[in-house]
C-alpha cells in the first residue's frame, strides 16, 4: 500500500490540526482571565461602543479590533477560547503565506516555522483568550504586511496596491500595540535579500533597498512622532534612556546583557523547557498521564505528516546561514520596546506575553538551526517531530493550570454570593491577596460587578475588590475609618471610604471567609497584612436580604455547584449575622448528617454558637474539641469562645462540669 502524500494545500489543515491539539482539549473547562475580565466587562456594561472610552487614556486605536469581535460573540468563555485557536491558527497560517513569498524555493522549511509558530511554548497565556485572540488578529496584521512587501517586490505590476495594503497592515497592528515596532527594522533585511537575487552591483542594491523602504521609514517615524511627542507614554515609560544620561557606561552593559539573556530565553530555552523524561511518579495523576498519551500520540502523527509533506517547486536545498542569521537579528529586533521600556522577559505569567514579539525570530531561529546542524533530511525530521510533540504536551499542562484557577475562582464567587446576599454601592471589597496566578484585584473587580451590579452602566464603579499588597499606600490610604478611596478602572471610577471596606480571606481548601472584627480579630489563620485590616471590616455592608439575592452569570459559570461543606458554612455565617440561631443549627445538623466536615477548624466557631444559644451544649462542646483536633493554634480563641458562651448563657451544673473538662483538654487559664 503507497502511503500518502500530503502537499501545499494541506498545510494550513495541518497547522489547524497542531493548534486544536494544544490548546482545543480543555476548553469546555475555561473561562476568562486576567484582563479578559475588564474586557467583557465594557461589553456587558456598555456594549461594543464602549471600548472608545476604555482604551482612550493609553491605547485608543485597540478599541477597534474589540469593538468588532465583541460585536459577533456574546459574553461566553468557550466562545472566546475557540477565537483563541482560531485566531493563532490564522496568524500561523498567514507567517506561512507572508514569508512563503520572502523564501519560494524553501517552502517546507516556511511551513516548519509556521507550524512551530502555531505552538511556539514559550508564549504561555492562550488561555487568556478575549485579550490575545485580539491581539493576535493584530499580529496577523502585521506579518501580513511583511507578505504585501514581498508581493510588492514581486509583482511590479501591482507595486503601489501591495504596498499600500503593506502600510495599511502595519498600521492597523502598529497603531493599536506598540510591541511590533522594533520588529519592524527586519523589513530592510527582507528587502535587501529580496533584491540580492538580481545580483545588483553593491551601491545599486543599497539603493534600490533604501528607495524600497522608505514608505515605511515614513511611517515608523510618524508614528513616533504621534506616539512620543504627542500622545506621549500614559502607561509604559523609556526608562532606558534616563538610565543611560546617569551612567552611560553600565546601563550599556547591563542592556547587551540583557539582550543576550531575552535572544536566549525566547530563541533557545523556551524550546528546552518542555523537554523531560518521563518517569514512574508522571504516572500518579491524571494530569500528568495525560501529558504523555498527548506526547506518546502527537510524536508518531507528527513524524507521519512531516515525513509524508512534499511541497511543489521546493528546491529542498539547505537554509544555510543567512536565514540563522535572520532569526537572530528578528530576536535582537524584537525586543527594542522592551528593553527600552525596561520590562523583563520571562517564559512564566505575567510577563511571558512578551514573547509574542519574538515568536517570529524563536520560529526561524530555531528550524535554521536545526537545518545547519543536522544534514539528513530524516533526522530533521524526528527532531523537529519531538519538539512539536513535547510542546503541545507542555500546552496541555499550563492549560491545566489555568483550568483549576478558573474552578477555583468560580467557587470563590459562589461562596462569596451564598455569604453576601447583597451589597450596599460604594463596597470596597478588600484582602490581603488570593491563591490564584491568572487574576489581579483590577481583573476580579470586573466579576464582582457583573455579579452584584449587573444593570450598571455608567462611569460610577459600584465595587472594587483590592488587594492590599497592591492598593495600600495608593488608593487605598490607610487603615484609619472615614479615609477617601477613589480607584479609576480605565473609563469608570470608583469612589468609597475606609468607612464601606468589608474584609474577607480566602484560601482553599478552607471555606472564603467574610471577617467580622468582633469576632475573627483573634483567630491565628490570617497572614498579618491581612491581620492588620481586619479592624475595619464592616458586615454592615452586607445586605442580608435582598429583593433579589446575587448569583454569578449562568452563561459564565454554569449551574450553581453542589453544595458541599462551605455551602453550609456560608449560609450559616449569615444567619449568625443576622443571629438566626435556629437555622445555624439547622445547616449544621444537614451538614454533618450528609457527612461534610471543615478542613479548617475555625469554622466551627459558628456552629459551635449556634448549638450554644439553642441550648445545646454537649453538641457544641463535641465541636470545640473536633475544632481544636483540626487545629492546635485555636487554642486561645476557642478558650475565649467557650468562657463568652459560658458568661453569655448561665449552663447549668452538670454542664459546666463538661465545660471544665473541654477548657481542661485546650489548657485554657482559669
């Protein structure tokens, strides 16, 4: 049987195929992140027509590309994650077409850097879909208009159309993000190599390239005219230029320091971080078991394709040094904005986004090297088939990461929402930070609207979730009653006092916990930035009984979870507020009957009130020594608990004689 042959035409189907592998298996399991949050924010708030507003303090031309896309799909994370793959499939598929017109007669080899492109693993945050399904539209953009030059150059013909669609291209992505604009100094590269195959005299070649490239010479410096003159820099600053009027001398050392570090770390290391062998401990979870079937799956269809992949008029020569030499200078390129700017490049969140500008560079890099190194057609091949294979498997693992962060978030709204009812305008929600990687207190805040505001539409921000390891000393004044807060949120603002802060903690496996200072300022399970707010919480902000009680949207979260332990504890938290003793009971007498328990002792505490003032006790005591059982250091608050209980309810001889043997059990003082 004759094995098949796959040609030009399946190559964008191939490069579909790679791009559903990495990132298509978990994304009923997604939702939204970091800055997507904001993003749908506007939309829910303001519709598509709202972005003009956001984005008019730092980035104004990128509320184009959102008022399109959140004109076609609704406020649905799996939507979202789907344009996600679609939109680095497109972007893969046209660096394949663009750079196809730059190397005709290498053609596979174009096709290797796209597919590697498709899954380049240093770039980590695809899961982050509403933000980067834009911002990849925008990249596509731009490598377009690398496509429209060489068309230009090589249809005389239509010169003035392909160019004019070449400096449209660039705009649309160069006005919108500035990441791009180092980038851009490959295009006289990509001329000069164009017109080397005319063997042109050396001063006729500099020529012609300079002639060639000054449209865009004209653009790049109109457009930092715009963006440094007159726009100016409202978010990120040149920092390195400062440095460099300080200390000429080390500010340049430590920048070509740096520029070897980031050519490294994109070009080199983000292909060697995915690579491990497997061994026994690989196999005890169901996460790390997936890996390799992914891996063990991917490797033998990937050999079978690139094997199998003839491309028509493909001279199948060797690149040879001028393309490694191309993948350097776009790596070295690639980072001017950044280094000026001075932010780091790294491959972990947050800053691994960066690595989207030297994509292009790792891609070309990376294939000519293997290239130059390996002579043998099929060893190329079973390299190039392990890189690609272990890379999707590193895809599904970050993946993953992302996939319990979004169930952790979801049962922090939940839990926040069975607690909190409702809550009066003007809230600034505050804790110390949260165990989660992929969210910011500016990016929750959005959720914590949707939830508890959803009607809102104007430029007032009902509530603001804060961390205090951000906000403190900035928006967030202090620690002091009746101190203004005022938070802007790009084209909404925020407006409290120290006066409207509910504190809460949350830290699973334990249950969120909303703090009333009365009671909780003594238990020894809050870190101390947390601690120290803990004084000007304020459960009046709580509105027990609203109209209509908060849930989070359906079509985000999905269908209310089952309820569990910290259901029960929640609920029971605001009947204590409302000092319901009967139904703190009677959540607890479910709760044990279906056999939850609390991973963290202190959440007795509730329950241990409630069997007290229902005249309870022996219960109650069982509870103190299960508490003290689950966590020694609630030694001091569950002997104050037990002696305010016993002032508070007057138990009766045989009980105290129980009481005495609990107090005796924690060693409280007499």
């Amino acid at each position: 049987m004759r094995l098949p042959k796959f040609g030009m035409k399946s190559i964008p189907w191939a490069i579909l195929f790679f791009c559903l592998s990495a990132f298509g298996i978990l994304v009923p399991f997604l939702g939204f992140y970091w800055d997507d949050w904001p993003m749908m924010w506007f939309a829910h708030a303001f519709g598509p027509l709202g972005y003009p507003a956001a984005f008019s303090g730092d980035r104004p031309f990128l509320a184009g590309i959102y008022v399109i896309t959140t004109a076609i799909l609704k406020t649905i994370p799996w939507q979202w994650q789907i344009l996600g793959i679609l939109s680095r499939w497109l972007t893969a598929v046209i660096l394949w077409w663009s750079f196809g017109n730059l190397w005709p007669n290498h053609r596979q080899r174009v096709a290797w850097v796209a597919i590697l492109f498709a899954i380049y693993p240093g770039f980590k945050q695809q899961p982050i879909s509403v933000v980067y399904s834009n911002g990849l539209f925008l990249l596509a953009s731009y490598l377009a208009s690398f496509g429209f030059t060489f068309k230009a150059l090589r249809t005389p013909k239509r010169y003035t159309l392909y160019t004019t669609l070449a400096i449209i291209s660039y705009l649309a992505c160069t006005l919108a993000t500035e990441y791009y604009l180092g980038l851009d100094l490959l295009r006289p590269v990509f001329i000069w190599l164009i017109l080397a195959e005319d063997s042109l005299p050396l001063k006729q070649h500099i020529q012609k390239t300079l002639r060639h490239w000054i449209p865009y010479m004209i653009t790049s410096a109109a457009y930092l005219i715009w963006r440094v003159a007159i726009f100016q820099f409202p978010t990120y600053r040149p920092e390195l230029i400062g440095e460099l009027k300080q200390n000429p001398p080390s500010t340049l050392f430590h920048l070509l320091w740096r520029i070897i570090q980031d050519i490294y770390t994109s070009g080199w290391l983000a292909w060697i971080e995915p690579f491990r062998f497997p061994s026994s401990k690989d196999f005890t979870t169901t996460a790390s078991t997936l890996f390799w079937v992914i891996v063990f799956v991917m490797l033998p269809l990937t050999l079978f394709y690139l094997s199998r992949l003839k491309v028509q008029n493909d001279q199948d020569k060797p690149w040879g040094g001028q393309e490694l030499i191309v993948g350097l200078m776009a790596l070295t390129f690639a980072g001017a904005p950044f280094w000026i700017t001075n932010l780091p490049l790294t491959l972990q969140f947050p800053y691994d986004r960066f690595n989207l500008v030297f994509m292009l560079g790792g891609c070309i890099f990376i294939v000519a090297l293997i290239d130059w190194l390996i002579k043998k057609h099929h060893q190329k091949i079973i390299i190039l088939s392990l890189i690609i294979s272990m890379a999707i498997g590193s895809h599904f693992e970050n993946t993953n990461t992302y996939r319990r962060e979004w169930e952790t978030q979801k049962n922090m709204f939940w839990q926040l929402t069975w607690r909190v009812p409702g809550l009066k305008p003007g809230t600034y929600l505050l804790t110390h930070a949260l165990p989660m990687t992929y969210y910011s207190d500016n990016s929750l805040t959005a959720p914590l609207n949707w939830i508890y505001a959803p009607e809102t539409n104007s430029s007032i921000l009902p509530y603001y979730l804060a961390f205090s390891t951000v906000r403190l000393g900035g928006s967030l004044p202090g620690y002091k009653e009746g101190l203004p807060i005022t938070q802007g949120f790009r084209s909404m603002t925020f407006k409290g006092s120290t006066s409207e802060i509910l504190v809460f903690f949350y830290s699973p496996p334990a249950c969120l916990r909303v703090i009333d200072p009365k009671r909780d300022k003594d238990l020894p399970i809050f870190p101390q930035e947390l601690a120290e707010a803990i004084p000007i919480s304020h459960l009046s902000q709580v509105i027990t009984n609203p109209a209509i009680p908060a849930r989070p949207p359906q079509e985000i979260f999905g269908q209310e979870p089952e309820h569990q332990w910290c259901y029960y504890f929640q609920k029971a938290e605001l009947a204590r507020q409302q000092r319901d003793w009967e139904e703190v009971v009677r959540l607890g007498d479910e709760a044990f009957q279906l056999g939850f328990s609390p991973s963290e002792g202190a959440e007795l505490f509730t329950f241990i009130e409630g069997y007290v003032y229902t005249g309870n006790w022996e219960r109650a005591i069982e509870l103190i020594n299960l508490a003290h059982d689950k966590n020694h250091n609630l030694q001091i608050p569950l002997c104050k608990l037990v002696l305010k209980l016993q002032k508070e309810t007057n138990p009766a001889q045989d009980i105290l004689k129980q009481i005495r043997v609990a107090k005796n059990s924690l060693d409280c003082p007499e």
